[in-house]
C-alpha cells in the first residue's frame, strides 16, 4: 500500500486533520475547510522550510512524520502543571496575661521622737482603745476624733 501523500487540490477529512494539525503547530492554512488550497499549500511550506525538509508544499511520509514528532514533542511541552497556592494561615497572638496592680506606695515614716516629744509621750496616760469602726470613712473620722482629744489634752484644754 502506498503511503498517502496530500497535495493542493485534495479535499476531504484527511486535509481538514491536517489543516487542524497546522494550526495547532502555529502554521495558519486559512480557513479549516478541508480543501488544500493556497493558503494551506503556503503553511506547509512555512513548515517545511522551518524543519529543514525539502520545500515542495507535497506532505508525504516526511513532512507527515515530522509533524506527528512536532505534535507529540509540543503536547508533553504543554501539559500544564497543576498550580498549588500555598495556604497562608494567620499566626495565633500570645494569649494575653492579667497585668498585676501597681504596689501602693509605702506610707512616709513618722517624724523622728525628739526628747521633748518622748518626754510628752511619757507624761500622758495610754488612751482608751476605740471601738472598731465599720467603714473606711468612719475609722478616719474616729481617728481624727482621737488625735483632737489627744491634742487637747496635751494643751491643757477640755
């Protein structure tokens, strides 16, 4: 059996696959109308010349045969890769810690005794313990009660 050789003139099925394979390979015959016309007859020349075979627009065993190596070469070129997006997740925060109250202030030591003070302080009799006030307002008011009593007393007065 004779190899199948198309050239311009030739219709058919077999014209349409090439003209489709023309395409595919980047060679625009023109219209995919399965008719080897001019403009087909013109690509395959563009592809013959391109791939060093002899330039005669005739596709035979050759031209044939370098277009399947062409096809196969630029289909395992032009499977695409599936793309992986990374997955970006967002970073945790360190829990937060309760923050500690600031410590109170330690309350400013007392005046040093002098000896007329001392000698006063002995003087004077203990004063009666006071009840414990409830609240905070009234252990202050007690307090400044106590020390005006004290006070009084030291001056002479009733």
């Amino acid at each position: 059996m004779a190899p199948i050789m198309l050239a311009k003139g030739a219709r058919g099925a077999r014209v349409e696959a090439l003209q489709k394979s023309l395409v595919a390979l980047g060679f625009n015959p023109g219209r995919v109308d399965g008719v080897f016309g001019p403009k087909t007859e013109g690509a395959v020349k563009r592809f013959q010349k391109k791939l060093g075979l002899q330039v005669d627009g005739i596709v035979g065993p050759k031209t044939r045969a370098a277009m399947k190596a062409m096809q196969e070469a630029a289909a395992g070129a032009v499977k695409p890769k599936p793309v992986v997006k990374p997955v970006v997740l967002p970073t945790p925060k360190p829990p937060v810690k309760p923050t500690k109250p600031a410590p109170k202030a330690a309350p400013k030591p007392a005046a040093k005794p002098t000896a007329a003070m001392a000698a006063k302080l002995a003087a004077k009799p203990a004063p009666k313990p006071a009840a414990k006030p409830k609240t905070a307002g009234a252990a202050a008011t007690s307090a400044a009660k106590a020390i005006a009593d004290a006070a009084k007393k030291a001056s002479g007065r009733k």
